[in-house]
C-alpha cells in the first residue's frame, strides 16, 4: 500500500471514529433527559412555541440556547457569517417571517460577537474567496460609520465594528416585510441587538427597537 493511500485510510478511520463518538454523546445525552424526565421527548415532539428567535454568528463559539440557558424549544435560530441580515437573503427573510407569523415570537435578538472573524475579515482588506461578497455586507456598516471607527484604533476598533453590525443587522429586521407586516396588524414585537464576549460569556444589550422606526 501506497503512502498516500494508507494516510487516506487512517483519515477514513479518524472521521469514522469522530462521527461515532457525537452518535454516542447523542445517546448519552438522549439518555440523560430521559432518566431526568420520562416525557420530555413526548412533549418536544407535540410542536415548539419559543417566545424568541435569535439571528447570531455562525461561530461555533456561540451556541444561542447555552448562552440564554434555554432548553431545545424555547429559542428559534438563524445563523450565518457575522450575523447579517440582507434584504436579499431569502433564507434569513424566510426565518424572519416564520417566527414571526406563524411561531409568533415576542422577541428578535440579532447578537453579534467581540472578535468576529467575518468583521475582521471585512477590516483586513484581504481576499479569502466566495465570502467576499457576503463580507461586503459589513463593509457597507464600516463606511456608514467611518467617523467614529477612524478615531479608534486595533482591538477597540475590531469589537466597536462588532456592535456597530449588530445594531445595523437588526434595525435591517426592524424594516424587513414581517415585521413591518407584525406592526400593522399590532402584533407586539420587539427587536435586540447583542453582543457576545467570549472573554466572560456574558451578553450585553446594545438597542431595542419596540416598534416601527419614527413611531
């Protein structure tokens, strides 16, 4: 057997055994619940009714029901690159109207984090490929408040563009057809901007938009 075809076997072995390994902490967990409750998979299974949908970064670093302490149910979630809401995103505005019409949910949190790599990423001026034109996105944010961002410099920089998109990506909700649709028809709705700090775990509130803008 060849060199690279016996590293290709192992590789083939290593993912076998990581894929077993998340089917037994499955079982584990399944388990857990289980002994805990007898019919708390009964009951997870009649619908979900959460009272929040939550809009965050794709980073595996910010797990949105660890991070609310709620159970599987309680939170409705969307995730992609830096936690952007685009008008021509039919995957986010599908979410959006979804929670909204038919979860009815009371709340929308956009939550962004400190440290983005997508916002650094927007910072850098590198290329990294098909990402760019999702990252443009953030560029727009950085333009529409380059005063500001230009009197800060390095980290501070960094984590004051993470909450300036945060606060955008979640005024861009505050304008998409559900929710506007959700306001007329007086549907009581309010809409977060968080951040995330990985360094204590902690959110913290940026803005909340409680109806439509100007009212």
């Amino acid at each position: 057997m060849g060199l690279v075809k016996a590293r290709m076997l192992l590789d083939s072995f290593k993912t076998v055994d990581s894929i077993k390994r998340l089917l037994e902490n499955n079982k584990l967990w399944a388990a857990d619940i289980t002994a805990k409750d007898h019919g708390y998979f009964e009951r997870l299974a009649e619908g979900q009714t959460p009272e929040y949908l939550w809009i965050g970064c794709a980073d595996s670093r910010v797990p949105a029901n660890q991070l609310l302490g709620l159970d599987p149910g309680e939170v409705f979630v969307h995730r992609n690159v830096a936690n952007l809401v685009v008008h021509s995103d039919f995957n986010s505005l599908a979410v959006i109207h979804y929670a909204v019409e038919y979860l009815k949910v009371k709340h929308i949190i956009v939550c962004g984090h400190y440290g983005c790599g997508g916002v650094m990423a927007s910072m850098d001026g590198h290329r990294y490929g098909l990402v760019d034109s999702w990252i443009r996105h953030i560029d727009d944010v950085s333009f529409r408040h380059r005063e500001e961002l230009e009197r800060l410099e390095g980290e501070k920089k960094v984590n004051r563009l993470c909450e300036l998109n945060a606060i955008e990506q979640a005024r861009h909700v505050a304008v998409s057809p559900p929710v506007i649709d959700a306001w007329q028809r007086g549907q009581g709705l309010h809409i977060h901007s968080f951040i995330y700090d990985l360094h204590d775990g902690l959110l913290r509130p940026l803005e909340v938009i409680k109806g439509p803008q100007g009212s």
